[in-house]
C-alpha cells in the first residue's frame, strides 16, 4: 500500500517536471535563433513566466527586459548630468532618446504583440536599437568619449535579441 | 567580455559567469541498506522505490537546472555600434567644379544638439495628407461619395507612435485640398476594444454606402465588422452606425485568430452576390479567403483560396481589382470580361513591403492565377521602391480612374517624431493603369490635380551635359518641387562601349558617387550649396556583353543628411525603358518627402528626407552628370509647388 502512494507521488511528480523540461527546450532553441543567446536566455529564466510562455509571451518578457534597461539608464543620465555638467547636450540628447524606448517604443511594442500586429513591436524595438546607438555617437560628435558605452551596448543588445523573437511572430 | 562592474554601470548585465552544472548524482534516499534479514517482498519495494526516487531525483536536477552551451563562444560579442552610412564619396571628377566635399561628423560644431525646432518645422509637408498631429498608418474606406473624396486612415490620437487605433477622416474636392473631420469610428465595443482597423467601403448599385473593417476584440481575435453611414444624405459622413450583429465574421477554422484582417471592397459575382477578399497565412504561406455575402451581415467561406504564394508569410491589406487592356480609365471594381485582367496586391508583413501581379481571374471558381509565377504576389514587382505600405486601391467614378492611396511612415527615430508630435504621411495619391507597352507590369503617376499647384516653371531645353559635370538650377526656393525632365545619351559614346558582366544595384553599390561610363546621372534634390548634404534621384545605364542596356533608377539618401540618426538608405530598382524611348522622370519634393517616378510610372520611390543644413532658403536643386564617359542631353521644367490646404 505505501508502495503504491509512494509510486503514485513521484509519478505525479515526474508529470509536472516533463512540461517545464520541455518549456526550457523551447526557451533555449529561441534563444539560440537571437544575435545573443546567452543575453536571452538570461532575460527568459530570470522571468517564472517564460516557464509556460508562448512565443509572443516570451517577446513580452524581452520588451520589459527593454523597459527596465531604459528607465535603469534614464536614470544614469539624470546622474550624470549633475556630475558631468560639460556634456550636457549629449546627454540631454540621450535622454530624449531613452525616453522615446521608454515612453513610446516599449507601450506600442507591448500593444502590437497582445493585439497580434507584431510587425510594430519589431519598429519599437528596432528603434530602441537606433536610439541607443544615436545616443552613443553624440559624444564623439561633441568630440567628447562616452560615458555611457555599456549601457548603450546593453540596450543594443538586448533590443536587437527581443527583435530577433518578434520577427519569429510574423 | 570583460566582468569587472563598472563605476558607471553598477549594475553590468553582460558580466556573470556562467558554469555548465553538471548532472548530480542521483542520491540515495534516505535509507539504510537492506540488511539480510528484511523481507524478500519488503527489499523489492525497496529497490523499486529507490529506482524510481533515482529517476524522480534526475529528472528534477534535469528540469531545473538551465543546461547552457559548452561552447561559450556564442556569448554575446562586444556589440558593435551601427557602422555609420558611406561618408567619404569617391572624387566626382575632373571638370567642372564638382566639389571634393565629403562627409565629415562634426566636431563640436555650431549645432549642438541636431534637431533645432527650426528644423523639425521644416519636415512638414505642404501638399501631402497628414493629420495635424500625431499617429497614422494605413489609408482606410476611400471613396467618392456625393461629390467628395473621403479618405479616412488608422489614427492613434495620443502620441506619434502606433496605439490603439480609431479611424481618422478627412474630405476633398480634388484629392489635394482637405478638410479634417471628427474622428470617424473609435473603439467603443467590445469586437474593436482593442483598435478600429483597417477596412473598405463598398457603394452599392442604389449608392449605398457599406464598410467592412476589421476590429481587435477585447480579446484581441481579429473579426471583420459592418458599418454605415448615420445619415447616408449628408455628404461629408461624419456619423457612422456599426451594425449591432456585429462582428458578421470571425476567424474561420484553422485560421489563426491573430492573422485575419483588411477586407477589401467588395465586387460582384456573376451570381449577382458580392464576394470579398481577406488576406492571411497558414505557416509560411500567404493566402487570400474569399467570402461571399448576399447582404454583408451573413458571409459563405469558399474553398480554397484567391491566391497563395508559399513563403511570403501573412497576407495584410490585400486588394483585387480590374485593370483595362487596352482603355486608358480605371474600371469600377465589378468589371470584368475579355478586355480585362486583374491584379492582386498584397502588403507582405515580413519585409514591409507592397507587391502586386497582374493576372487572370476566374469568377466562377473565385480563384486567380499570376501571368507569369515568376514574379508571383510577394515575390515580384513592387508598387514603389522606397518606403511604401499598407496601400489601397478604390474606383473613382467620379473621372473613371483607379486611385492608389498609400502610408508612408517616417523613417527618422522616434525621438524626434515626439518632438516634432507627429509621425506618417500619405503618399500622393496616384492613378493606376496597365502599362500598355509593356503589358507586364501597371505604371503609377500622381493624380493630375496635382499639377494645379504647379507655378513659376524654369525650363531649361537641350542642356549638354559633359561626363563629370553638376549644374546648378537657381531657383527662389526648392523644397516644394515638380520636376520633369528627358535624358538622352550620346549615342557613340553608348555604341562604342565595350559591354561587361552588369553587375550593379541602387542599393550596395555606393549610390550616385559610384562612377560608370553610362552613368550615374539625375538630379540632387534637397542639396546644399556645398553638396554636404543632398538627395541624388537618378538614371544608371549599364551595357551588357550582349551590348544590351540595363537602366536603373535609384533614389539615394546616403548624403542626404548631415544628421546621423535617419535612415540613409539607397532605394531603386530596374525600369524597363523600351526602344526608341528617352529617359525620363519625375520628381516631387516637398519638404521630408520626395517621390520619384521613371518612364511615365513604371518604376516609382518614395523617400523620406531630414536635412539639417539644405532647408528653407538653403535648399538648392542640382543637375549632374557623374558617367565617366557618356555626355547627356536633359530637357527640363521645373515648378514651384504650392501649398495645399491639407
């Protein structure tokens, strides 16, 4: 009798770990169809909801992976212009630009996957792409080096792998 | 990439170590080894459920531990910034005082921060529709009705960036001058909570005025919905009723709920019913339902298909109509019969783009077939070169033409489109025949009401034009233009010419400063005195070994801007031109948008163009020769474009 619980628990557990094996397989070969594998699977496995997300679940997770980023770095440069106030205008410039992800790019991107127009969610994320670069290349426009290289690569990178997964959408 | 945590970057994303856990050990549970005196049937279930703990255990640190890649090459590389547009252009050449100027990023120049108010101002148009301000996409429900042109359009109200979606709307008399209305349809039901999508409208025989459109339920399944006029007598249809029945059709059985959307006008079959078009996908292959409706509130499914072409993916705004073989007016959307052949049109989703074919229609099987497969819906010709989607066709029967209405997004980032608070315009609309020479393709050309913003023509007759030579047409302004001009080579110069393998395009090939003998020559519009900015739109002529000639006709936006935050592509593709036929174009400019059209339409490119410095009184037009070898004779007129009221 003990036997037969015994056996009725672990194959009831044996059930519920099959699925998430199978949820991590299709994380993984998304991810690995991205520029950065790695970045990706990083931002899926930190979320419990890409466990049982979809492709446009798993998207939904990379714009908000790109949301935080961006208000993560809005924040470095209101910083940085106390602490660099000679390097103003690029900054100022940069903080229009991560506005525009923030504020724009991230809720119509959000928007395009749930109503299934992902061609739009791949615009905002292309241009979250574009705005980071921008924002890299005013300082040396200024003649000035950057003090917002990792961020404006991070941002890059991570925009480019959720645009990867959209484009998986169309 | 190196780990260490930077003072600016407390929080480094890209520096954890990963390590490849190994599989552990299936442990022993808890348990003693059986000593010799249990049981024989007690060791059994021991053993059993050791096994199976085992297996439970394995599968547990399987499941749970993320198994990444030994090979940790595929770690993310340093991210490489965008590799910037072509800035140093090759030497244009000798003679004539064709500038060495190149491109060079500023260096803490006089504008700081590149985009002045002055200069977004600029970029508005002057005689394209475009709301007042922010958001739109796709041109929805043209039509002539009771006198006036409607043109409503997906519009998002609250910030210049795509949202929940109502329909715009706006009215004219002449598909140039426009009158803004209220806001035509909003999300106010459940079956379009989630945006009013694009649709059609449909007059009927007794002038009845339908639209079909698609809505975005609260649960965003794509349904098709039925809706009219309020008052059907007053002619600027500012009140719109939906059908209560609504939606009257929603995704069909083995349709995604997410690929169903854009439902053309509706036509008549020979069994007198009305039958419709909707565009989507079944894995990677574009498709196009088709449903007949007696009344447009109960919908029959067909068959099969109107069209498929595999590969292209989803199907968005189709339209189908007829075009006329040999008559030079457009057809209302019924026609049908032995002078008559048919396009379909589909804007494919995966890569933005408008492609047509031109083919033959079956009415009583509800089915198409392309001309020549080769150059298939999706695969073949486009509408335009440049940014051009989400187009629509409708029949104006009020000058029996086709009349083609298109978005055209910016291409600038949206950082500026908010602080400039708007975003899209629409393309000039353009009538549509079959180009009769060719028989295989459709030729565009801007409506002729157009031309009645045309004053103060400059023409210029018979102007010789040297291999490396640039002219300047000095004219009061140049940022709203008309354009027409005739190009002849010499024609020794082209017999003389030993032909080589052609192996040029307009877009990898350097733009107008790559130099061969027969070309590159055209026009920079948008130009600074200095060419440090400008927008070459341009023949190029190469000679096969076959002593064959190729033209292609590009628009370049490679210079076209100082600033580097907009898109400086190169657009094009190859026209036909026909024996005994001289080159020709024509060009539109106004303001960010410039719309070029060779061999009366058979080729067309819609750019968009943000200078900083070639604006308001410092844009100039140029007229250049960059072949090395070749003179080229260029007959040209030139108008000054008003503003229109739009």
């Amino acid at each position: 009798m003990k036997f037969i619980i015994i056996l009725f628990l672990l194959l009831i557990l044996q059930e519920t770990l099959l699925p998430s094996m199978a949820d991590t397989k299709f994380i993984e070969n998304t991810c690995k169809a991205t520029p950065s594998s790695h970045l990706c699977l990083k931002i899926m496995l930190a979320n419990p909801k890409s466990q049982n997300a979809d492709l446009t679940g798993l998207a939904l997770i990379g714009v908000a992976a790109v949301k935080d980023k961006g208000v993560e770095i809005i924040q470095q440069i209101v910083a940085l212009k106390k602490s660099t106030p000679e390097l103003k205008q690029a900054l100022d410039y940069c903080l229009d630009a991560y506005h525009a992800v923030v504020d724009a790019d991230v809720p119509s991107s959000n928007e395009a996957l749930r109503g299934g127009l992902a061609k739009f969610a791949e615009d905002g994320m292309a241009d979250s792409v574009v705005e980071s670069q921008a924002c890299e290349r005013r300082f040396s426009e200024h003649g000035e080096r950057s003090p917002m290289t990792n961020s404006n690569n991070a941002m890059n990178d991570v925009a480019n792998v959720v645009r990867a997964i959209v484009r998986m959408l169309l | 990439m190196a780990s260490s945590s930077d003072l600016e970057n407390p929080n480094a994303i890209s520096s954890l170590p990963y390590s490849y856990a190994p599989l552990s050990d299936g442990e022993q549970p808890a348990g003693d080894e059986p000593t010799t005196g249990l049981h024989p049937k007690k060791a059994t279930i021991f053993f059993v459920c050791a096994f199976l703990s085992v297996t439970f255990l394995v599968a547990l640190f399987a499941g749970n531990e993320h198994v990444l890649p030994k090979d940790l090459s595929t770690n993310a590389a340093p991210s490489m910034a965008v590799t910037p547009a072509i800035t140093t252009p090759l030497s244009r050449g000798v003679d004539k005082g064709v500038s060495e100027k190149s491109f060079r990023p500023f260096l803490g120049a006089e504008n700081s921060y590149p985009w002045s108010s002055n200069m977004l101002d600029w970029q508005r148009t002057s005689f394209h529709f475009q709301p007042e301000n922010n958001w739109m996409n796709d041109p929805n429900g043209p039509v002539f009705y009771q006198g006036w042109y409607h043109l409503f359009y997906q519009y998002h109200p609250d910030a210049p960036v795509w949202g929940k979606i109502v329909w715009g709307h706006a009215v004219s008399k002449d598909l140039i001058n426009w009158r803004h209305l209220p806001i035509a349809m909003e999300t106010d039901q459940w079956y379009d909570e989630q945006g009013v999508w694009t649709g059609s409208a449909t007059i009927l025989p007794d002038g009845q005025l339908v639209v079909i459109y698609t809505g975005s339920t609260n649960e965003s399944v794509q349904v098709q919905n039925l809706a009219y006029p309020a008052d059907p007598s007053d002619p600027l249809l500012i009140n719109w009723v939906k059908y209560p029945g609504n939606p009257v059709l929603v995704p069909p059985p083995g349709i995604d709920n997410k690929d169903f959307r854009d439902p053309t006008t509706a036509w008549k079959t020979p069994e007198g019913k009305w039958r419709i078009t909707i565009g989507s996908k079944i894995n990677k292959t574009g498709i196009s339902l088709v449903y007949d409706t007696e009344d447009f509130k109960t919908f029959e499914l067909l068959d099969g298909v109107l069209h498929a072409v595999p590969g292209t993916g989803m199907w968005e705004c189709v339209d189908f109509y007829p075009i006329s073989k040999q008559a030079e007016n457009g057809l209302d959307t019924s026609v049908d019969g032995p002078g008559v052949k048919h396009v379909v049109k589909a804007s494919m989703d995966d890569d933005r783009n408008d492609y047509y074919a031109i083919g033959s229609y079956d009415a009583y099987k509800g089915k198409w077939t392309p001309d020549n497969p080769t150059l298939d819906v999706g695969i073949g010709l486009r509408y335009d070169y440049g940014i051009y989607y989400a187009s629509k066709t409708f029949y104006d029967q009020n000058k029996q033409r086709r009349v083609l209405w298109s978005w055209i997004k910016e291409t600038d980032t949206e950082a500026s489109d908010i602080s400039k608070g708007w975003a899209s315009l629409m393309g000039v609309p353009r009538t549509i025949l079959l180009d009769k020479k060719t028989q295989s393709n459709i030729i565009q050309w801007p409506v002729e009401e157009i031309n009645a913003l045309r004053t103060n023509a400059t023409v210029f007759n018979n102007l010789v034009m040297e291999a490396g030579s640039l002219v300047p047409l000095y004219l009061p302004t140049a940022s709203q233009l008309d354009i027409v001009a005739e190009f002849e080579l010499d024609e020794q110069t082209v017999m003389r010419l030993n032909g080589a393998d052609v192996a040029y395009d307009c877009a990898t090939k350097g733009g107008a400063a790559t130099r061969g003998a027969l070309g590159p020559f055209g026009f920079s519009v948008l130009a600074h005195e200095g060419l440090i900015e400008h927008t070459p739109v341009y023949f190029y002529v190469a000679k096969g070994v076959d002593g064959n000639l190729k033209t292609f006709f590009c628009a370049d936006q490679s210079r076209s801007s100082t600033a580097t935050d907009v898109d400086k592509s190169i657009y094009g593709n190859i026209v036909p031109v026909l024996n005994g036929e001289k080159l020709s174009m024509r060009i539109l400019v106004d303001h960010s948008i410039v719309e070029s059209f060779a061999q009366e339409g058979r080729t067309c490119i819609t750019s968009r163009v943000y200078p900083t410095k070639a604006i308001y009184n410092n844009a100039r037009l140029f007229l250049f020769n960059n072949a090395t070898a070749a003179t080229v004779t260029a007959s040209v007129s030139v108008w000054q474009m008003k503003s229109a009221e739009i």
